[in-house]
C-alpha cells in the first residue's frame, strides 16, 4: 500500500478580503513528484509556505508525516526542506561552505555531512566547483546549489517553489535528473512550476486556479478530461490566426504555441473544414492542418480558460 507522507484538507488562507486557498485538499505519497501547476495567483506558492511551516492557515488541516503541521510546525522542520524562489545562498561563501552553514543549521553531524555533501555535489555536477564562490556561478548552478544545501540533511519531503525559473535548458534538465533521483531514494517531492512541459514529468498534478483546485491526479488522467480533439495549425502569423479562430462554433480554446496554433475543438472533421474556410477567407497565410495528442499544456489552457468565463474573470 502506498504511503501518504502529506495529507492535506479544507485548507484555506486569506490576506485581507483574499481567499489565496480556498477549500484545497490534496496528498502526496512517499516517492512521488506533485507538481502544482496554475497562472499567477493561483496560491501554490501560498500552499507551499503553509506546508513548509512558515505561513499559518486560517482553517483546515495539514498532516505531514502524521505531524500537524498547523498546531506545531516546529515539529515537521527536521522532516521537510523548503526552496523558495529566492533562495538564501551567501555569495562571499565557496559551494562547499555553504552546504556546510546548511549542515550546521539542521545539526547534521560531522562525520554523515562529508559524505553527504560528497554524493550531492557529485550528483549535482558540482564537484569540481566546490572552491568557487556562489555568487560566481550561473543561475542553473546556483539553482542546484540551493537543491544540494536544501538536501544535506535527508529531508522526507523537499518542497520547491518553481525552482527552474529563468534557468536555460540544460540546466533544467539536469534539475530533473536529480529530482529524479530523490524519488528513487524514497523522497517525496513537491514543485510547483511555471513551465507546463516540466508538468509532463511529475507523476501526479494539482491544477489550482484563484486558490482552488480543479484537478488532482495523473497527466494521462488530465488529458483524457479534455473535451472534443486538438488542432495543430501551422502559421507565420500565429496571433493573427489564434484571434481569428477564436469565437468560432465550435472553438474551447485557442493558444498560439511558437510557430503553431493549436485549437481545442468540439469536432475535428467538421470543425477543421469550417476553419480552413475561415483562413481562406480571411486571406490569412496557414500551412498544415492536422490533428494531434493534447498535451498538459492544452489541457491547462482550455480549464483555465473556462473558469475565467464562468466566473468573469
């Protein structure tokens, strides 16, 4: 039987006349990565830090590790590991001293901090930047940094609040490697993400929109919600074709996605005639018409999209 490390339930936090969560309930299980995904403002950095200890809630429950988070978050500190955006790196401090301030903050002993800090910066590539100042590395690196300080003490749970932001490809890539990692070590792995092809790669989302959730589960689970087919066109004016195609019968929702735009449609065949219809007329330059696989992206356009017109918003 899968175990729950995080159970959460009926969680709400307000900042004045603001709900930032609203009636969220959600779990994680030992060994998993949860992302949470939604567009700014939709709490998942809020739900982080309430998780973490670190903001109280107004109301519901928080269990981690079967620890109450909300009554005595003090209790939970040596189980979790919390990255915020801004991580707390000291520049003038070399890599390897500042793994070692982070070892002394969680009390980690002598003997078990050399050879942790051993297999975090070989399994982050740092090893042989050990000897150079944080505030002389990338972004991507100091990015793995702040992972390789965060872990020094094996946490249970490691929470992470979009910790790719502005970190070039392969430096992204090479985050993932080692959440990856983590998992196969039994670490459960909470991240929330701007980047909606990194969604793809956690094993269960929670989509959340103005602090609510809207969907919990896997992303094969989520793309099978999607209504109707996607419609992949190929464009050198992709806005102009994404404005046109919106509001046309049959049309869920529209993105323009580099040189393509892809449409969620009701009907592929019928809706797919109607429209090369409408870029013919509309003299608008467009290459192939196909049909293609609906990603989390798709999915995540079209839910957003939807409660923003049931809401007026």
């Amino acid at each position: 039987m899968t175990e729950e490390i995080v159970q959460v339930s009926g969680l709400t936090k307000c900042f004045g006349g603001l709900k930032a969560i609203d009636n969220l309930s959600f779990t994680a299980q030992k060994g998993e990565i949860l992302g949470l995904v939604g567009p700014d403002g939709a709490g998942k950095t809020t739900t982080l830090r309430v998780l973490a200890g670190v903001l109280a809630a107004d109301s519901g429950s928080v269990l981690l590790g079967g620890q109450d988070v909300l009554r005595n978050p003090e209790a939970i500190k040596s189980l979790i590991s919390y990255m915020p955006q801004q991580f707390g790196l000291y520049e003038d401090l070399t890599v390897a001293e500042n793994i070692r301030f982070y070892a002394d903050i969680f009390e980690v002993s002598h003997a078990a901090r050399q050879q942790r800090e051993q297999q975090l910066l070989e399994a982050s590539g740092m090893s042989r930047f050990r000897g150079r100042l944080a505030g002389q590395l990338s972004g991507g690196m100091k990015r793995k940094l702040g992972i390789a300080c965060a872990l020094i003490h094996t946490p249970q749970l490691l929470l992470l609040d979009e910790p790719t932001t502005g970190v070039d490809p392969v430096s992204r890539r090479e985050l993932w490697s080692i959440l990856y990692s983590l998992v196969f070590e039994g670490v459960s792995v909470l991240v929330s993400t701007a980047y909606l092809d990194e969604a793809e790669r956690c094993h269960r989302l929670l989509l959340m929109y103005k602090g609510r959730r809207l969907f919990f589960g896997t992303p094969t689970e989520l793309k099978s919600m999607l209504p109707g087919a996607v419609l992949s066109i190929s464009s050198p004016n992709p806005e102009v074709l994404r404005s046109i195609v919106v509001g046309e019968q049959g049309v869920l929702s529209a993105m323009a996605m580099g040189d393509t735009v892809h449409v969620v449609v009701d009907d592929a065949d019928l809706r797919s005639t109607q429209l090369r219809a409408r870029f013919e007329q509309s003299r608008v330059p467009f290459g192939e018409l196909r049909r293609t696989t609906a990603s989390v992206e798709d999915v995540f356009v079209y839910a957003i999209s939807r409660q923003r017109t049931q809401i007026g918003t």
